[in-house]
C-alpha cells in the first residue's frame, strides 16, 4: 500500500484532521483523539463481515466491541482465489472473479484503514511521546493503533482526582448523520440496537478516585456506550 492509498482512505473519514495536541498527554486529549479514532473506524465497511459498527474493533478491545455489537468482532481477512470446475461457463468464471475482486478490495480498504487511523494518531502527539514503541528498522509497523493508544493511556492517562467528572448533556450535540459517512437511513435502522444507546442516551461515568487511569477503563465507558459520539 502507498501512502496516497493511505491518504485516499483518510479523506474518507468523518474527521479527516486530528487536532494536534502539544503539551504533554493527558486522559482528556487521549480520549478525545480516541473518540474522534472510534467514529472514522465506524464509517468504514460497515455491514462488511457481519460488522455492523464498522471497523470499530480496530480502536476498541473485543470485550467492548461485543458489548455493543452483541457479537464478536470479524476480523477481515483475505478472500481465497475461486476454485472452478474444468467445464465453468463463462458466466461462472466472470462471476467468480467479481466476488473475488470485490473480497480482495474491501480487505484493502480494512488494511488501508489499519494504517491511516495509526497515521492520525502519531500526527496528534508529539513523536516523544511513542518513543517507547519505535523501532528504528520497522518504525511503528509492527504496532497497531490500538496498541499505541493503549500506550498512551498507560504511561500519560491518569486521573486528576481533583476534578469530579460530571456528565455531559451536549455529548453528542454535534453528531449530524447528514453531513458524516454514517448513511441516516442505516442511522435510523437501528433504533433497537446498541447503537441507539450511543447517540441517544450518552454519558461519562465517573472515575475511580485513587487508581491510575489505565486503557481498560476507557474500553469499559466504551462498552457502556459512553464515548464513541463524544469529541468535545
């Protein structure tokens, strides 16, 4: 893959710019790079291989993705080359090759989405900052985005136990499907599933009082449909 292939996909995205932030991290600008992450991983592929939220298990674990989506996340994997009978008519074989051909873009489009969310996220933060995860021979290629957010909210996302944490009633104020990737009509489809509970009844539980903030906290406000609308 390219880096215009990468570009390609980012111009795709809701949030096609990720604010750079260039003070030190925090768990507030951690998760509000995250949030904006979640809603692009969202509006890819969406349907494609059972996944209703799209391509939200690349910033979120598989306990949280399950909570919301009632089932595993389906990882997208290569299609196999269709294997023909000698005696396929030619409208066998030109179908074949289709689904084939369409299989093997939309696993691009997974591998292309892998790399340009990562891309987001180092171009919000200083490189100090994934210094710990830089290799000089592969740079950050073995390392997904999930691994480098939950990198992030390890050594930078603690907890300021002097601020109460209240919730938020415009959390998701500028969530408009109209003018996002986010098709209104598959939107308003699914008002029985977790994800009504997202856009119509989100909130920010509070925090522990004394533990550092650690990744698994933000994945279980994730499952609880607490952050995947919120970038304010």
């Amino acid at each position: 893959m390219t880096d215009q292939e990468v570009e390609n996909i980012i111009h795709t995205f809701m949030h096609q710019t990720i604010p750079y932030t260039a003070e030190e991290p925090t768990f507030e600008s951690i998760r509000k790079v995250h949030n904006l992450l979640n809603r692009n991983a969202m509006g890819q592929l969406r349907g494609a291989y059972g996944n209703r939220l799209g391509l939200l298990g690349l910033t979120s674990t598989a306990d949280a993705y399950r909570t919301l989506d009632g089932k595993d996340f389906v990882t997208p994997t290569p299609p196999t080359p269709p294997l023909l009978p000698p005696l396929a008519s030619a409208h066998q074989v030109q179908e074949a090759s289709r689904q084939y051909d369409e299989g093997m873009k939309r696993y691009s489009q997974y591998l292309l989405t892998a790399q340009a969310l990562k891309k987001q996220l180092l171009s919000a933060f200083d490189n100090r900052y994934f210094q710990s995860m830089y290799d000089q021979a592969t740079e950050y290629e073995d390392q997904t985005v999930l691994e480098l957010l939950q990198r992030l909210y390890t050594n930078y996302g603690q907890v300021d136990n002097t601020v109460p944490t209240t919730k938020n009633k415009d959390i998701h104020a500028d969530f408009d499907p109209t003018i996002s990737s986010f098709d209104p009509g598959e939107v308003a489809s699914m008002s029985s599933t977790p994800m009504a509970c997202i856009l119509d009844s989100l909130s920010i539980p509070s925090m522990a009082s004394d533990a550092e903030f650690s990744f698994q906290n933000y994945q279980d406000e994730l499952s609880n449909g607490a952050n995947i609308g919120d970038d304010q």
